[in-house]
C-alpha cells in the first residue's frame, strides 16, 4: 500500500532546524500510521550541489535565523542554546549513526535524538569524535566499537552515499522531507506535511 | 495602543511568494483588528545587502521552488501561472504604487492587486512600462499620469528609501512581515504570525 510508506527525514545533525523537526515529524508520521526513517546527511556537499550558504554566515538572515532559533524554542518548550562553536561537522555522528542503524534502527534514532539533545541543549561539541563516541556509550554502545566505526570504511561510504542520493533526490537543506516522492523543505512545512498526510496529497 | 499597530508586509511585485500571501496577511490582520500596510521593495538591493539569490537562478532550489509555487497554487486556489519572462524588475510597478498610496491607500492597494494578478494569474509583463500603465488605467488612474510617476524623482526617492529602511529593519526576502518590530519571513510563516497576533507573541 502506497500510504504506509516510510516518510523520508533528511537532516543533518549540526542542523537547528533539523533539531527543531526531529520530534514533530516523528508525531506526524504516527499520526498518520507510517515508519520515519531518519537519514542523517552533511550539508556541505548538498550546499556545494545547490549554492546555499549557511544560514549564521549570511548577513540578515543570520541575525534572522539565530532569532529564529530562539523563538522556536520558546514557542514548542523544547531545551535550546545556541551551541558554541557552530556549526560543527557531524561525519562522525553520521557515520556512528549508520552503524547502529544496520542492526537496530531504535536505537540509531535514540542515538540521533542523544546526539541533537547533547548539541542543542547542552552545548556538547558533537563535532569531536570522543564526545560522539561519549554519546554512543551512554546510550548503551561500546565506545571502542563507535570509535572504530567513524573510521570504517563501509560507514565513511555509506554515509556519503545517502547524502549524494539524497541530492539525487533534491535534497538541498535540513529537514528535508520527502513523502511518496513529493519534496517539503523546512521545518515550517510540518503543517502542509500533515495535510499532505491526511489528504493523500492534491 | 500597541495592538492596533499596523502589520508591516514587505514584497517584491515580482515575488510569487509574495503573490499567494498578499490575501492572506490581509486575512490574518483583518482577524487581529490591526491595519496592514504594504510595501512593495525592490529584492535586488535586498539580496545585495544579504547575500540572497534568485530562487529560480539556483540548482535544487529552483526545480523546487516551480513545483512548490505550482502545489500552493492547487492547495489555495488561487489563480496561477509561472509566468514568462521571470522574474522581471519591479520598479515601475512600486513607483506607481508610492504614487498612488500618497493620495488614496486603498487604490494603492487594489492597483497592486492588480499588478500581482496580471503578472501571476494573466502572464502580462509587469516589467513594460506600458503594461504597467495600462494595469494602472484600468484601475481608474490616469494613464500619462501613471507613466510620469514611473519617471518622478519623487517617486523614485521614495521607493529607494522604502527598500533601504526595509533592509536596515532586516528585510531580505519577499514577503516579510513584522509586527510590532518581530520579524517573520516568508509566507510559510503565516501560521505562526497568527499564532503571534493571537497571543500578543511570547
């Protein structure tokens, strides 16, 4: 059946829209009885496919963006500190995601929401391998295991290929949904998502 | 008192974004009791001072941006066809706008009703001179009038000035609102202006 597809959720984990997106799109693929399969890519090469910018670099829409951020954070309750430094580079906690992700999907997401939470909310520095490999632990991997995974091969190719398969998709900026092949770009988008869902599109 | 303040909404008559959310910041400001003052600016300055690009000018973006106009323009109803050539320069458009707003805002407004129809629902190109003109003589304004005001210095200043102080309130995109100096950008955002008009922000 068409409408028990898995709804799409690319992001990247250095993303505070994505962050933001994270629960929400959760509830609306529950909401409307279909899986989320979260695909944690890297802006870089996406903005490179693209010509974005991040957003913190841009004059205005920095100042914008980081106004933003703090407005979002007030109006859903949801823990946020602008992180120091930002952004950081999330490969590692892509690649550790990928590995849990091949034998137990769980758990790679509550690792995701582990990491976004230790960026977001306590300003851990997602982008140094031991503080990844410090998340993994504490939520329940071996550390030596993550450690050697950011390194591995497979995974180093893995998480390059979701991300140039999603810019083969379109996917240019985070979140990102796609829902049966119909694109939606930013967190804004959650109530035309939902409508999409209940309607089956028009 | 603070809640009677006017909802600032700034657009580019070139901008389908700004298109589709002409009716409904109107709706939304009709529904808070508050007057909404429009304010056609001239993107090009805007995306200098930020940073911004054509939409339809980048990879991913743009293919998303056409069926994105196309999806809001089915959901809404509202009449539409990308129009050819696009984008065009606005300028003429908002120095007849400024024109006419100094005497009477309400025509003001209907001729930009008009300029946005016959660009986006009617194909005219609003980037003629004569085109805009005649969109202006069949608002029941004067056409040779019309066609001076496109050349008054007056008219020019004042369009200058409009976009310059939109930039320097942190204006880069069409549309834009603010309320009671909160900033809101873009029209995925009208959900949320309700929500802040409705509360009083938070």
């Amino acid at each position: 059946m068409e409408m028990t597809n898995a709804i799409d959720f690319y992001f990247d984990f250095s993303s505070p829209y994505g962050y933001f997106a994270a629960d929400a799109i959760e509830a609306e693929a529950a909401r409307a009885g279909r899986p989320c399969r979260w695909v944690p890519i890297l802006l870089g090469p996406a903005f490179k496919a693209s010509g974005n910018q991040l957003l913190i670099e841009q004059p205005l829409k920095g100042a914008y963006s980081r106004h933003d951020w703090d407005r979002l954070a007030r109006l859903t309750g949801i823990p946020y500190a602008f992180p120091d430094p930002f952004p950081v580079a999330s490969v590692a906690a892509a690649r550790v995601f990928w590995w849990q992700d091949a034998s137990d999907g769980v758990a790679a997401k509550a690792f995701a929401r582990a990491i976004f939470a230790a960026y977001f909310a306590h300003g851990r520095n997602i982008g140094d391998k031991a503080v990844v490999a410090a998340i993994a632990d504490e939520c329940g991997h071996d550390r030596a295991a993550a450690l050697a995974a950011m390194d591995d091969p497979a995974w180093k190719a893995k998480c390059r290929d979701e991300t140039e398969a999603a810019i083969g998709r379109g996917v240019f900026g985070s979140p990102f949904f796609i829902i049966d092949d119909e694109p939606f770009w930013g967190s804004d988008r959650l109530p035309m998502v939902r409508r999409w869902l209940e309607t089956g599109g028009w």
